[in-house]
C-alpha cells in the first residue's frame, strides 16, 4: 500500500467523515465555552 491508497481509502474524494464530525466537535466546544464566559 502506498500513502496514495491510504489516503483515497480515508475517503478524501467523498470528503473525510470522520475529520468533518471531529472538526463539527471542536466548532461547537468553542462556540459553548464563548457562551459560558
């Protein structure tokens, strides 16, 4: 396997799901601790 097929099998063509949720978590963690200053 190269790095090339690695990165087509995380699915960077169909977008990363997986970095897409982490991201959508880190946004929210954010936007609740600005809420809670």
């Amino acid at each position: 396997d190269t790095i090339e097929q690695a990165i087509e099998r995380a699915g960077t063509k169909a977008g990363n799901k997986g970095w897409d949720a982490a991201l959508a978590a880190v946004e929210m963690a954010n936007l609740l601790k600005g809420l809670n200053a």
